[in-house]
C-alpha cells in the first residue's frame, strides 16, 4: 500500500496500523494473551517515539524527505522510519521579503545576527543536539520575538513542542513526569512568558540540551526511557536566575535581544498573517541554514549575542560582583578562608541578594580557579595566598 507523506509521517498513520494489525490478528483466533503482548510492544515503540540516527538528519516535509546537510529533497521511505512531519513543503524556488524585513526590523539591521540566527533555525530543523544549546529570546513586548516563534510552531508542525515552562525551573514540590515525557520527539521545543523572580533546574536543563537518556512516562502509564533531540527556545520579557554561573552554564545559554521595540503606531496588524504566505520559503530559508550548519557549523557567535549573554551571567553572578566590590589580589596578600567566606556571606545577606550563595566548597574552587590563588594549611588554619578584603587596606 502506498501512502503519502503526510500519511507514511504521521503517529496517527502508525496508530491505525497497529489497531488493524491487531483487529487481524483477533481475526485469526490467536488468543488473547499473544494479542495483548502484541499491543504491548506496539505501545512501547509508539510511547519511545523512536527515531533512527539516520532519521536525524532528514526531516519530513508534505513534498518529501528533505536531507538537511545538503538541502535535497525527494521521496520518503518507509526505512526512513520518520513519524512527524512539518505543516508545510519548502519552496526554493520562492524568496521570503517579508521575513527577512521583519528580522531586520527585530535585529535593528544587524545582518550578521540575521545570518546567524538562520543556521540556528537550520539547527532547529535537526535531531542533532550537538551543540547542547539554551536559546532564550528576550525583550519587552512589541518587538517581534512572539511573532517569530509563532512562525516557527506553524512551518514546523508535528516537529515543534510548546511546553509548560515549569518543566525547566526550580522547585520544592515534585513534578510529573509526564511533562517531560510530553518532550519525546520533538525537535524544537519553546516555552513563552518567563516567570519572574524563578530559578532554572539547571540540571534538568542540562541533561535534555545534551540529549541525556532520560525517564519519563504519561499519566497513568509505564515509566520509559528516551534520547532528547530538541533544541530549548524560552522566549519572554524575564529571565530566570542561575543557580550557579559557571563554565558549563556560559558555554549553555544564548541570550538573543529582541530590543528593538516597533513603536504603537507602525506596527502591522496584518503582520502574521502575510508571513503565514511566505511559510513555504521560510522553511527553504531555514534548510538552507541547516545545510550551511552542517558544513561550517554555527559561526561565530554575533556580538548582539555575546554581549547580552555576558550582561545576564553578570546579572546573575552575585559572586564576581561581590569579588569586584570585596576583593583585591596581589602576591603578598594573604587572607583566612573562613573570614573571606564569612565576608561573602554576610555581603550577600546585607544586600538581599536574589538567588542562591553558594556554598564553601564552591567558594574555594571559584577562587583558585578563576583568580590563580594558592591554598594554604597552616597550623593557625586555612588560608588563600594572594588576596584580601578591601577594608583591610
């Protein structure tokens, strides 16, 4: 039997395959407990949402088959074993005006935000996390970052996941899992409107950027375990705190300004819906941009993205500012570990700091690591050799 692609690409497809194989199977009077065992195996494979390594790098289009790292399209397979599929076919035939203005207009003109921002949505299109990732739009409203992941949700179709933002944030209550299992599959998975004042569960956020195998399961079901293959894409007018801003985060999170505010008066009511016109050369755009990716990866970062980047790490680093307040270093210095902790401490109580000290062990590694200090046992106690509180000059 044939089927199209968005027959052949759908869960749906799947599921009515293995209610009719099982319907046959009834049929021919195998009992009860083979059919079940039937089902159950079905269940599973539909629940994993398995995807081969191969099938990471195609993506499923109503046209057919695309492979993203040389943009061609053709037929589907059934061996492609592919069960999602975007809501439209590319168009490289056909140019996007309307889009590229309209990320002009968001970026202030920056080109190279715009030409790195399209290798980033070509990174979107994937089943790769190999760049373990954290994209977090951010700006007031009016400046477009909603209409831009509006657009996305609509091109990408079964691929893309809108997912509660509490999955990724901190709390003192246990989750369900089914949040996280509500990920399985998907290769872009957005959450909008950034609570304020919250903290990110940095290692939930972790394992799933880098692809991680993880445990979940839907209500009243079985626990499974899958490979996360999406990219993270928070979009809001906030941004969480980290908990601890160290390398690993630096190298996690990329902070991309939608700053430009279009004033009451020159917006478009009409914007989304002229997009919605260009959908098709938009996901042209976007492939090009995963076949750029996969031959020269993502490029230098822009500056718009270091900058904001470093001013959130800043933001949220209550250490190096009380280190830039409290401290200076010279080779001759040397302080008591306990009195430097007691100092940071108490900076960091007397400031109603937001967020989270961290603890002795931390403190010691973040000083010898970032600042070149040497640790001292003496037998008057512990000390730090290069360094000493402001207030003792």
């Amino acid at each position: 039997m044939k089927h199209d692609a968005r027959e052949a690409g759908t869960r749906d497809a799947i599921v009515r395959t293995v209610r009719s194989t099982i319907t046959a199977l009834e049929g021919e009077n195998i009992d009860c407990v083979e059919c079940n065992a039937v089902a159950t195996r079905a269940r599973a494979a539909l629940e994993s949402g398995h995807e081969s390594l191969c099938a990471r790098s195609l993506l499923a289009t109503p046209a057919g088959v695309v492979t993203l790292s040389t943009g061609r399209l053709r037929e589907a397979r059934p061996a492609d074993l592919i069960t999602r599929i975007t809501s439209v076919a590319p168009d490289f035939e056909a140019g996007c005006p309307r889009w590229m203005e309209f990320l002009l207009t968001c970026t202030q003109g920056d080109t190279a935000l715009v030409a790195w921002l399209q290798r980033v949505c070509g990174y979107f299109l994937t089943g790769s996390t190999k760049y373990e990732l954290v994209f977090m739009l951010y700006g007031s409203g009016g400046n477009g970052k909603t209409c831009f992941l509006r657009a996305l949700r609509d091109i990408l179709g079964d691929y893309y996941c809108a997912a509660p933002v509490d999955i990724f944030l901190a709390s003192y209550h246990d989750q369900h899992p089914a949040g996280v299992a509500m990920l399985n599959g998907a290769r872009l998975v957005a959450c909008t409107e950034l609570p304020e004042g919250r903290e990110w569960n940095s290692t939930r956020i972790k394992d799933i950027a880098s692809g991680e195998r993880i445990a979940a399961r839907f209500m009243h079901q079985n626990f499974f375990t899958f490979e996360p293959v999406c990219k993270l894409c928070f979009c809001g007018n906030h941004k969480p705190r980290l908990r601890a801003v160290d390398e690993a985060e630096r190298r996690r999170f990329r902070l991309i300004p939608f700053t430009h505010r279009v004033p009451e008066a020159e917006r478009d009511p009409e914007l989304s819906a002229k997009l919605r016109v260009e959908y098709p050369a938009i996901l042209a755009w976007m492939v090009e941009g995963a076949r750029q990716l996969w031959s020269s990866g993502l490029g230098e970062m822009p500056s718009a993205v270091r900058e904001a980047s470093a001013d959130y790490f800043n933001e949220s680093d209550s250490f190096t500012q009380w280190v830039d307040e409290a401290l200076e270093f010279d080779s001759a210095f040397s302080t008591q570990s306990s009195i430097l902790y007691r100092a940071y401490a108490d900076w960091f109580t007397r400031n109603s700091i937001d967020g989270h000290r961290i603890g002795t062990t931390d403190f010691k590694a973040r000083l010898l690591g970032e600042h070149s200090l040497r640790f001292e046992t003496l037998n008057r106690g512990n000390f730090f050799r290069g360094v000493r509180l402001r207030s003792e000059n």
